[in-house]
C-alpha cells in the first residue's frame, strides 16, 4: 500500500479510471462513488474545503466541524497510543489490500453508522438495522451482531468467546491471532 498515491495514479494514459487498481484498493461501495463521476485529466489540483457543496470555507459549515470533532477527541484520549500502533499494524497484517484499508478506516472512525447520526440528531432510533437487538456502533457492526459473529465463524475466528469494551481491542486480539503463523493462508482473505 502506497501512503502517498495521488489520484492521477488511478487513471489511465487513456483518461479512463484504472478499474483494476481500483479493486484492489477500495471496498466496492467506494468503487461505485469513484466511477460515479469521469476522471479530471485536464484541471490542476487545487485546494477545497471538504465540508460544504462548493468547496468554499464559510463559518457556519467551520463550527459545524469544530463540535463534529470534540466528541470523538474526548472519547479517544486514553486509547490514542493503541489506535495508533493498531493502525501502523494494519499495514502490515497479511492481506488484500483493501481489507487492510477497511481495517485502517474503522479505526480512524471513518465509517459512519447509526450511532454517530444520532449523535448528530439525525435518526431517532439507533438499534442495528440487522438484528434489532444493539446499538448499531462499529463494534457491534464488525464484532457482536449475530450476523456478523456468523461470518467470523465460518472463518474459524471465534470473535463471540471475546468479549471487549472496545472496537480496539477487538482488532487487537484479531491482529494476534492473525499473525500468527499457524493461521492458515486461505483465512486472510
Ligand atoms: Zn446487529
């Protein structure tokens, strides 16, 4: 994995998106979001702020972001060093390479669910929209829904004998079993 690949690196000298680097970075939901819109080959790069439709700075969508970011901060202090040398690990776990940058995403948070939305006032009801019986957060998604348990299982990782307070330490344990030599080649995957 590339930590400094640009976006002109996934285009063709024809113009065209490079479909097959694409897989294998990107989960498919992302794929579909890249080839939504062609390749710009002829503009400069530029700056743009991320967080209004124009891509200019206004205060309004400024504060917005300001109280986005104080919640996870105040959340993460104690647990910044594992995060951290978690995410440095999942470069490193033995995989496709778009596992590994899903793996990079839930633990930099960048995967929204029910329980940041209603964080944010926008859903009433923020039970896992699986299995009616969690709150839909990033562990219960990845680690705890009986669905997803299932899909551990078949992989012969028994998440549900864990039973952590974090999405972290999930990872964690996961990382230890991975690394593991004995942990067979087809199961990576
Ligand atoms: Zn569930």
């Amino acid at each position: 994995m590339d930590l400094n690949l640009q976006v002109d690196s996934l285009i063709s000298a024809q113009g065209a998106w490079k479909i097959e680097l694409l897989k294998e970075l990107f989960v498919q939901e992302d794929i579909d979001r890249i080839l939504s819109f062609p390749p710009a080959n002829s503009l400069d790069d530029s700056w743009i702020w991320a967080y209004t439709k124009e891509g200019g700075y206004n205060v309004k969508s400024g504060n917005w972001l300001v109280l986005r970011l104080e919640v996870p901060q105040a959340h993460q202090a104690n647990s910044n060093q594992l995060v951290n040398d978690l995410k440095t690990k999942s470069w490193k776990i033995e995989t496709k390479p778009k596992i590994r940058m899903f793996l990079w995403r839930i633990l930099s948070g960048a995967l929204v669910l029910a329980e940041s939305i209603i964080a944010h006032g926008m859903q009433d009801n923020g039970l896992c929209s699986i299995c009616r019986c969690g709150v839909e957060s990033i562990k219960h998604v990845i680690f705890e829904c009986e669905v997803a348990r299932q899909v551990w299982n078949n992989a012969m990782i028994l998440v549900g004998q864990w039973n952590f307070g974090s999405v972290e330490e999930y990872i964690g344990k996961l990382y230890e079993c991975m690394n593991k030599s004995t942990f067979p080649e087809n199961r990576r995957r």
